[in-house]
C-alpha cells in the first residue's frame, strides 16, 4: 500500500511539474496586416498613326515592273503590357473595272481582275523584312513584340511583276487587319 502511495505521489508531482514547466516554454510573438492589396489588369490598346483605325493607301497607275513605297503606318501599343503584333489581309476585291481591246483579247475574265496575283507587298520596320509576298498571303503574319507605350513606324513597298496585258485597268481592294495579341 505503502508502493501504490508513493507512486501516486510521485505521479502527481510529475503532472505539477509538467504542467508548471509548460508555462514558462512560452515564446514571443506578434502579428500585422497587411491592407488593400489590388490586381489590376494590364490593357492592350493598338493605334495606327495614333488612332484607332485609319484610311489606306491609294496608288493608281500602276504598271508592269513598277514599284514603290505605298504608304507608311506607325503602329502603337497605347497600353500598358507587351503584346504580339500580327497583320492579315481581308475583304480582298479583284475587279476588271473594264476591259479595252489590248487586255480582251488576252483575258477572257470580265468579272474578276488580275492584278492581285500581279502584286507583292513588302513590310518593313526600319530595314528588317517582316513580310513579303502576295497580299492574298497576309494571314496572321507575326510583326514582333510591341511593349507597353513602344511603337513602331512600318513601311509598306509594293511592286508588281511583269504582267501583261491581262492588268490593264485592274482595281485592287483589300484592308490590312493589324491585330495586337498577348
């Protein structure tokens, strides 16, 4: 009896101690907090000689191995992150816009003209070649990287084969569709 005392005892004091000893364990601490933290999204926004959409080119008179500059475009990203630049052709028309003897009695298409597959455009930026080939081939053609605020001047040179008859008085229609993609 006198063992079972003693052990009770000395359990007891072991669960004091224990529980004594557990506080003054204790560590400093301290916390803050932080407030009003925010995301904002960047934009992309794209100008074409500062604005939103602009009226092309018009270049009349064309003829067999002519060539030239067709206009100048300065591209902007007014916003704020870098974005991927492309170009597409669209709303291409080929239209005959007549037909004289000299270019009937070589073609015998009086709807649709020639001249497209008779022309090849060149965009530039600075000297470095972007793209060249038919205006039909614009589809999606990479420009580069524009970062936020960057903007780039880009030139845009034609020249035409050395069709025949087949062009005379050919019209060539087509929009250039410049898309700015993250």
């Amino acid at each position: 009896m006198l063992n079972k005392k003693m052990l009770l005892s000395v359990l007891i004091i072991g669960v004091v101690a224990t529980v004594a000893g557990a506080g003054t364990w204790a560590a400093f601490s301290d916390s803050e907090t932080s407030d009003g933290n925010t995301f904002t999204a960047g934009t992309l926004d794209l100008k074409l000689n500062g604005l939103d959409g602009i009226t092309g080119f018009s270049i009349g008179d064309v003829a067999p191995n002519a060539q030239g500059t067709a206009g100048t475009i300065t591209v902007k990203n007014a916003g704020t992150i870098s974005g991927n630049l492309v170009v597409s052709s669209a709303n291409i028309v080929e239209d005959e816009n007549g037909m004289n003897d000299a270019e009937q009695a070589v073609d015998s298409t009086a709807a649709d003209g020639e001249l497209g597959s008779a022309i090849t455009i060149s965009i530039y930026d600075g000297a470095t070649l972007l793209y060249q080939g038919p205006i039909a081939g614009l589809s999606d053609e990479n420009l580069g990287t524009l970062a936020g605020a960057e903007e780039k001047t880009l030139t845009i040179n034609y020249a035409v084969s050395d069709a025949g008859n087949e062009i005379q008085s050919d019209i060539l229609e087509f929009d250039l569709e410049f898309t700015l993609n993250q």
